[in-house]
C-alpha cells in the first residue's frame, strides 16, 4: 500500500521517524509533517501565507519526505493534491508524544490530520503514545504495521477515522487490544503570569489532568489498565435526538416585537 504518514509534532520528532521506518518495512511510505512542533493546533489550515515545502533525507528506506511550514491538516491536503502522484490508501498520523484521550481529540493536531485523511475519502489512523518519555515507540510502530495489515482487508465506514492510544510500557509490546469510546480528559487550566524583557505581562497556559472516575468501555479506562486503545470517531457531530426538540422551540428568524412590526408594514 501506498501510505501518508503526518503528525503534529513535527517531522524531526521521534514518533514520526519511528513509525514510518516501521511501516516502511511493509509498504510505500511517504512522509509529508509540519517542519517544527505544532501541537494542539486542532484543525487549523493555513490562509494567511503561502506553504513552503521542502524535500528532506529520513532514510533509504523512505519513499519521499517533506517539511511544511503549515498544520497537521495543511500537510495532509497538500500531500493528497500536490506532492503525491497517486492518493494514498492509508493515512498514518503520529507517533505522537503524549496520549490523545477523550476530549484531547478536539484540540489535537495528530488527529486533526487523520480527520483530513477520512475527509478526503482515505482510510486514517491518529496514533498516540501514553506517556512524554521517548520510550516505546518502537512497540507502538509494531502494532501500527499490524494495524495497517488488518485495515488492508476492511474498509472504514465514511466520515469515521481510528484513534489509537498505545500504553506506557518502557518500550515493552502490549498484550491487549480494547476498542472503546471516548472518556472524559479534564484540565485544571491555569494561565501563569509572566513578564518579558521589555516589562510587559504575558501568560503562559499550563496546568493539569483531573481525574475522575470512568467507565471500563472508555479509552482513558484502557490506557490505565495498560492495554491498546482504538476508539472508531465519527466526525459528523450533529445530536441527532435533540433535532426535533429544537424544532419544536419554534425559534423565529427575528425577535417576535420586530416580526409583528415587519407584518403591519
């Protein structure tokens, strides 16, 4: 198979490296990821300047890669409409530094990039260590080589891509895989006060995960339990039950004083 392999972290980091080496072993790799770090981008694209796109060396065994001075989504766009011949058949994004668990998926670029995959019609995975020590990548990129044989045989339903979460295991392979739902993933945000050289105050997000309590079916409650999250996200966030309750609130196009006066006149 021909596969695209993105991420949020950029294309020098170690998740991206380690994972198209892995799947390299298998299948066309190319790689096309934003040239420095550009996480929690969520699905950002780039209008307001001209993408700049350059080849760089990440091995033999690497069909092509390029740096872009874009977002994740920039990066999967640009690859399926330009530096590609051919579309790919899979999309690959990550190894990303980090788990993306719950409502991260909201603000991640790792998945963002996948969700442009599944937009453009292409099978696509986001793919998420659980930890921020660079041990493991090696077992996730194995899984991820056997993750990509299976999604050779079985179509992915439209408008729905895999997120895939791979335990803290000091670099050891899981033995369990769980497909699940979304949990919850709360921050005690905090935004630090601090003042630049020139005297004026900025602030800096920081903060961090709030527990709480989950259910066994959830991907935060698999990753705790050491084993292989793979969660099935359908992109089209409308709440089908609640439509025809809105429907019946009647909402007119206008405030009802200004509708009345409209009809007289």
């Amino acid at each position: 198979m021909r596969i695209l392999v993105s991420n949020d972290d950029g294309i020098l980091a170690p998740g991206i490296q380690a994972l198209a080496r892995a799947l390299a072993t298998e299948h066309e790799v190319t790689v096309v990821a934003p040239d420095r770090e550009r996480s929690a981008t969520g699905h950002a694209l780039t209008l307001h300047k001209p993408l700049r796109v350059e080849k760089v060396s990440l091995g033999p065994e690497i069909h092509a890669a390029y740096a872009v001075n874009g977002t994740p989504s920039d990066c999967v766009k640009l690859a399926y409409g330009t530096l590609m011949p051919e579309p790919p058949d899979l999309v690959f994004s990550g190894i990303n530094r980090g788990p993306n668990l719950g409502t991260d998926v909201i603000y991640s670029g790792t998945v963002s990039a996948a969700l442009e995959g599944t937009i453009l019609g292409i099978n696509s995975v986001a793919f998420s260590l659980a930890t921020f020590s660079d041990v493991g990548y090696e077992a996730a990129g194995d899984f991820a080589v056997s993750l990509a044989r299976t999604l050779a045989q079985h179509r992915l339903p439209p408008k729905v891509l895999l997120n895939v979460n791979y335990p803290a295991l000091d670099g050891a392979h899981a033995r369990e895989v769980r497909v699940t739902r979304l949990g919850e993933r709360k921050y005690g945000d905090v935004f630090e006060p601090r003042t630049d050289p020139r005297g004026k105050t900025y602030y800096w997000l920081a903060g961090e995960v709030i527990e709480v309590e989950e259910a066994p079916d959830t991907d935060v409650m698999a990753i705790r339990s050491r084993c292989i999250s793979v969660t099935p996200i359908h992109y089209d966030m409308t709440y089908r039950p609640m439509m025809a309750e809105v429907e019946s609130w009647h909402v007119s196009p206008v405030p009802t004083g200004r509708a009345a006066i409209a009809q007289e006149s």
